[in-house]
C-alpha cells in the first residue's frame, strides 16, 4: 500500500485518491511478510523451506519483485540465516538500549 500512497497527492483519498488506492494494486512490486514463524515442535522439519516456497510461488505470478520482513531480533540467529538463504539482505538496524532513571 506504501508505494499507493505516494503516488496520492497530499495524502487526500477524495475525491480522485480513493481510486488510486482501490486499483492501485495491480501495480505493487513488493510485499510486507508480517510473520515468518514456526512452533518450537516443528522447527528443523522443513516446514520453513516450505513457507517460504510457498510465499515465493504465490508472489511470483503477481509480479512481485521483492518483500520486506517485519523486524526481527538481532540474536534470532534461526531466522536470521533463514532469510540469508533465500537471498535477503539486511539493510536497516534498530536498536532498543534500556536505562534505569
């Protein structure tokens, strides 16, 4: 929806923005996967491999050229190298530091 919206002009759905939101979304190149998890029981069974083949093949028809993960902690290495191994870079880094007051 992101790449919608910047094509509507100062952020005004009426009265011509409305409809470059509703058919707008033909023309998306990319895709925000919200969550990528598995049960603990179920991990290390290919069950992984398998959602994310089934994103892939399900994007790919509708021309989407890339997606975006939701973020994901630093020290999930499991997820982390599993997005490694289908490609994906890493190119944002946030970082939460806590202190007492």
């Amino acid at each position: 929806i992101n790449e919608i919206q910047i094509k509507i002009k100062r952020g005004r759905l009426l009265p011509t923005g409305i409809f470059k939101l509703l058919f707008g979304k033909g023309k998306l190149k990319t895709l925000r996967v919200l969550m990528l998890g598995v049960l603990d029981d179920y991990r290390k069974m290919g069950i992984e491999a398998c959602l994310y083949g089934r994103i892939i093949k399900n994007a790919s028809p509708a021309g989407i050229k890339g997606a975006e993960c939701s973020w994901m902690l630093e020290h999930n290495y499991m997820m982390n190298h599993a997005i490694e191994q289908i490609n994906g870079k890493l190119y944002k880094r946030y970082r939460f530091y806590e202190k007492a007051i």
